[in-house]
C-alpha cells in the first residue's frame, strides 16, 4: 500500500505538470530538458524540508509531535525508540539518499512554558545551553550526511512570540524583558552556526514579518511608519538592530514572510519592511506559501513579487533580491506547479525550497503537521526544484 500510493503521488505530479503544459499550448519542452525525463531548474540549488521532529505517535492529533522535538531531545535517549541522535543520524542518510540536499532546522521556545513537549524554557539558562549544545551536535550530523546548508528558524510560542496577545506590550517592563530573553536565545545559538562549517542563514522569527495599518490619513508612502501592532513591530526591529550591530546581516534574512491572500495586508507588510530594517535590510527574504481560499500559490508569488518590485527603496534592491520559500504543503503536485511556473513567470531568483511536513490531501486532525520522518522528495524534484 506504501508502495502504490508513492507511485499514484509521483504519477499525479507529471500528470498535473503534462496538463498544465498542454494548457500553454503544449509548452512540455520549455519545461522539461528531454521528454519529461528531467525537469528544467526552477532553483538555483535542490532543496528539502523543514526537520524538526523525529517522530509521532501515530494518533494523527494536534500533539501527535510533541514528544519528538529533535533538537530539545537530540541528547536524550527516547525509551522506546533508543538514542535520538541516531535516530536522526539514519533518517538524516535517508533523506540525503532521496536528494534532498537542504534542510529547514529550527527551535521552538516560549517563556516558561509547561514540562514536556518541544518547546524549551528561553528564560532557563540550562536549557539554553543544552539547546546549543545539541544544535553543534545535530550540524555535525547534518555536515556528515552531506546537506548542502541550512535555513535555522526560531519559532518563538505565545508570550515570546511578539505577535500573541500574551507578549507584554510595549507599556510594561516586561515587554523590554521578552526581548532581552529572545535576544539572549539568538546570541547562545547563532555562535553555533557560524562554528559548525556548514553554509547557513538564520530566519529570526517565523513568519515574523509584521505589517503597517494602512493609514489613510497619510500619503502611500509615508504609511510604513505606522504599525498596525505596536508591540510587535518595535520588538523585531529592536532585535535586528541589535543582530546587525553584533553580527551584521549576511547571514539571516531577517523576518520570514507568511504571503497574504488579502492584498491591502500583503502591501502594508512589504511596505512596512522600511519601519523594521531601517535602510539596511536583509539580502535574502524567506517566504511561506500556502494556497489559500481566493488566490493560490501562483497568484501569492506573482502578488508578493509584484509588491517587492513596487514598494522597493533607493538601495533596497528589493526587486531583485532572492528568495528562499521556507514552507510549502509536502509532497505536493498542484503547490509544487503553481509556484515553478510562477518562478518563471516573473524570473524571480529562488535558491531553494523546504517543504513542510503537511500533506494537505492526508486525512488528519491536525492543521500543523501530518507526516513523519524520514520524509520523500521526489514531486519538487519534479518540477525542477
């Protein structure tokens, strides 16, 4: 049954991609390099998936997961699965021997939060420190199975994630005191990176973005000043003030995007970027794309690419600065067509793409992540990615 629904997926793929060439009046050669063998690259280098887990418990839950943070557990020994790190270290060679050749790693944090689960206490200094050191542990292991490099993303939860309702706004001591916890974080592990001998860039907070509020009382290029969440906007841009006066900013790409589908939203996030960076911005930007109810993949890049190209400071070089696309649905033909030929279409640079472990045809209760590792790469490939 593994078997033939692998098979029936890549299937799909070259049939969704076949169809669609027929649509451009049987363009299939301007896709593919020879006869559909070989899809014509779409990215500058082959991509992967967000790693982040090691297992679940199969119940297909909203905390099916929670159990298997990879990098808060990568010194543990699991007591039915044995050590975790060689866990990863197999299902790192497996993945590697599918082609996969980059990985999204990340960790998720919060101010305290309960026992147990993925996330680590950022206010806990043992913590942090066993955080680091598994990340040197686990960037060893991604070196040795032969990964091209990494995206690390922080995923900050609740009352450390500026954009939830429970981080302190900017009244209150504790809102200064969030900040200097989160900072604290990024300067424990970015050290890490830098000594591990792997090529990596550091998203600085997931779909970490914030927008302006659109005010209507001010002219369209004056709006970026405004934000529409106070708290949040002040918060990333105190920490990237301070990240680029420590380490400078060749290796992040800031802020990662989650692409709207409400175009007044899209807008007022691309053009609040001037409020955040301050005239020295990121030389790469990440971004997450989903489909969502009115505009799919296609339409998302064409809209953000649009808006990065209209919005684009003296300097900025927004028009033409590469993306990486962080999140996409896993093992996806119709996500992994949309945005190829959107790729092309406006012949934006992408270096490369991690899925995400979310197969939106699987039946499962759990909106965030419905597959387990070692994970497949075979549809994106097809489709030149």
């Amino acid at each position: 049954m593994i078997l033939a629904h692998k098979l029936f997926r890549v299937a799909l793929a070259w049939l969704v991609l076949a169809g669609a060439a027929a649509a451009q009046g049987g363009a299939a050669d301007a896709l593919f390099s020879d006869g559909f063998e070989r899809a014509l690259p779409v990215a500058a280098g082959g991509g992967g998936v967000n790693y982040l887990w090691f297992g679940d418990d199969g119940q297909c839950r909203d905390d099916s997961r929670d159990r298997y943070g990879l990098l808060k557990r990568y010194h543990e020994t699991d007591a039915q699965l044995g050590p975790v790190r060689a866990i990863a270290q197999q299902q790192l060679t497996t993945m590697r021997a599918r082609g996969m050749r980059r990985l999204s790693l990340g960790v998720y944090f919060m101010h305290r939060p309960a026992p147990g689960g993925t996330l680590i206490d950022s206010s806990d200094p043992a913590q942090v420190a066993q955080t680091a050191a598994n990340l040197a542990a686990l960037l060893a292991d991604v070196k040795a199975a032969g990964f091209a490099s990494v995206l690390f993303r922080f995923f900050p939860t609740n009352n450390i994630n500026p954009s939830q309702p429970e981080f302190p706004g900017t009244g209150s001591a504790d809102h200064g005191l969030r900040v200097d916890e989160y900072w604290r974080l990024i300067q424990a592990l970015r050290p890490v990176l830098a000594a591990s001998g792997v090529n990596y860039r550091i998203d600085l907070m997931v779909e970490g973005a914030p927008r302006d509020s659109n005010n209507t009382l001010y002219p369209e290029n004056q709006r970026y000043k405004y934000p529409a969440s106070t708290k949040w906007s002040r918060a990333v841009r105190t920490l990237w003030q301070r990240y680029v006066a420590a380490f400078g900013r060749a290796d992040t790409v800031g802020f990662s995007f989650l692409v709207d589908q409400d175009n007044n939203r899209l807008r007022s996030r691309v053009r609040h970027m001037r409020y955040v960076y301050e005239d020295v911005y990121p030389q790469v930007f990440a971004m997450d794309f989903y489909a969502g109810s009115a505009w799919d993949e296609y339409d998302k890049f064409l809209k953000m690419d649009e808006h990065m190209r209209g919005q684009n400071p003296d300097g900025a070089n927004w028009d033409r600065a590469g993306w990486i696309i962080a999140e996409a649905y896993y093992e996806d033909p119709l996500s992994a067509d949309a945005l190829a030929r959107a790729i092309r279409a406006t012949g934006r640079s992408v270096f490369y793409l991690t899925q995400w472990p979310l197969d939106r045809a699987g039946q499962c209760g759990s909106p965030h992540v419905n597959v387990a590792p070692p994970y497949e790469w075979m549809v994106w490939s097809g489709h030149g990615f």
